[in-house]
C-alpha cells in the first residue's frame, strides 16, 4: 500500500459503496422540533383565512339557491337545488347595466384623478424646500384620522353650491385627494435622489418634464399600490354615494343594492347575486395584484 504523501489530509475510515462502483456519503439530519410559537401563528393565520374565506363561499353558494331555501332552518351549506337563473332574473328585474356603469365610470375617473393629484402633492412634500413643508404634511396626515361622517355636511354644502348633487362627478371630486395616498407616495419618493432630479434641471429639463419623464416612471410600484387601494375605496363606496344620489340614474352599485334590501319582500337571492357579480371585480383585481401590493407597500416603509 503506498503511504500518503506528506502534507496531505489523513485518511480515514470510509464506508465502501455496494459493487455499483459509485461513491457514496451517509448523512443523518436531525428533525427540527416544532415550536408552539410557530404552531400558534399557523394556527391563527389559519382561523383568519378562512373568517374571510367563508363569507365569500357562503355569498357565492347562496346565490344559486332558491328563496325557499335561503329561508329553511336550519340553513344548508351547499345548494339542494343550483338555481343559476338567479342571475338572469337580477339582470331583468334591475337595471344592473346601468348601476355596473355608473360604478365603472366613477372607480375609473377617480382614480385616475387620486393619481395626479397625489402624486403632485407627494413631489411637492417631498422635493421641495418651502417654509411650513412639515406641519402641511403633519396637517394631511391627521385628515386620516377625521372619519367621513364629520365633514359629510360641509363637503356636501359644497358640492351643491357647485352643482354637482345628482351627478357622478359629485362623487368623483371630493374624494380625489387621499391623504394616504400622498403618504404613500411621498414616502417612496424620498427614496429617489435629489441628484438625479439636480441632474435633470441642469441638463434644461422643466419642472413638469422631470415630474413626468423622470419621478413617476420610478414610482411606479408605489402608483401601483395607490391605484388598486383607489379602486378597492371607490368601487365598495356606499355613504358619499348615497348622500349624493338622488335619482336611480346615478345609482352605483352598493346604493342599488341597499335601495333592494329596502324593499318590502327583499329578494334575497337575487341581491346575493348581485353581490357576487359586484365583488367578482375587485377580488380578482386584488389576487392579480397582490405581489404588487405587498412590494410597494414594503417599499414605502409603512408597516
């Protein structure tokens, strides 16, 4: 046998491989032990899964069943008979194409409207240097906190001396400006250099050719984020809505469907119905996009 060569790594004892010829190596791993904190935060994310999870299947299975059957005690989980007429009688009894417009073109306008408005406002927060700069932005930050029901009188004494009660702008105006959404996006663009904007000026670019050609294309994550929030707000909206509708033409959806709920025989499966096809929307938006969501949101530094 030749000896090892000096300097080299001692040899030691190896388990030889069957007669395949193929060398093998042995490995024990060791099971990491289960922790309570981890079977716990399991345990809770699993029970607040499905307390959002099984509203929407009850709404969904409940809006294939008859009358009769929404009303039998106690309930049924899964439809005895599927009745998918439901749909279509919704489609003939109410005007839902013109409630789903109304609701289109309000979601769309708005948030298109909440994107430049905030945007500007974030830029100027957050680029520029004037006196005051801070408490403006600790001003709009504590708007947060006023809940819509106390301001409702003043905003809507507005909007009638403007005339735009009964009208869909009267809905897309007032909530164009978003304090969170100037939250957002002023904090995504303090992460952009004032070199880059220094830069830019140098070179003879204007004010709005920065804002436009170089600040927003690298706020796109954070645009992302304000828009699907912007669509989630204004499509579930009900109170402003309400207060300014004052005829059946400017119904969105959530008035429409609380105008049935009025009704003295309440056709229950045809409102579940209805609520499918008005949450369908948004719930695909929102799994779409939910990557985004959590990236700009992340990026932001809101936690």
């Amino acid at each position: 046998m030749n000896e090892p060569r000096t300097g080299s790594r001692p040899v030691g004892p190896r388990l030889i491989a069957p007669d395949d010829g193929r060398r093998r190596t042995w490995t024990t791993t060791k099971a990491k032990p289960v922790r309570l904190s981890d079977a716990l935060r399991v345990v809770v994310l699993t029970a607040g899964g499905l307390a959002c999870v099984v509203p929407l299947l009850w709404m969904f299975l409940g809006s294939f069943k008859s009358p009769t059957e929404l009303a039998q005690r106690p309930p049924t989980f899964l439809p005895e008979s599927w009745a998918p007429t439901n749909y279509t009688e919704a489609l003939d009894r109410f005007d839902f194409t013109l409630y789903l417009t109304n609701s289109v073109v309000v979601t769309v306008l708005a948030t298109l409207l909440t994107l430049v408005i905030n945007s500007m406002a974030a830029y100027a927060l957050a680029k520029y240097n004037f006196r005051g700069k801070n408490t403006l932005f600790l001003l709009t930050l504590a708007t947060i906190m006023i809940p819509l029901q106390v301001i409702l009188i003043p905003v809507y004494q507005v909007v009638a001396s403007l005339g735009l009660v009964n009208t869909l702008w009267g809905m897309i105006i007032p909530a164009a400006a978003t304090p969170t959404g100037v939250f957002l996006l002023r904090q995504y663009m303090l992460s952009i250099p004032d070199e880059l904007i220094e830069a830019a000026r140098v070179d003879g670019s204007g004010e709005f050719r920065t804002f436009v050609s170089i600040v927003l294309p690298l706020c796109t994550p954070a645009l992302a984020v304000v828009a699907i929030f912007s669509v989630m707000w204004r499509w579930s909206d009900f109170l402003w809505p309400l207060v300014v509708a004052q005829s059946e033409v400017v119904y969105t959806l959530p008035v429409a469907l609380a105008r049935f709920n009025a009704e003295l025989t309440v056709p229950f499966n045809l409102i579940l119905a209805m609520g499918v096809v008005s949450t369908v929307p948004v719930l695909v938006l929102f799994l779409i996009f939910q990557k985004q969501i959590a990236t700009g949101v992340a990026n932001t530094g809101l936690k």
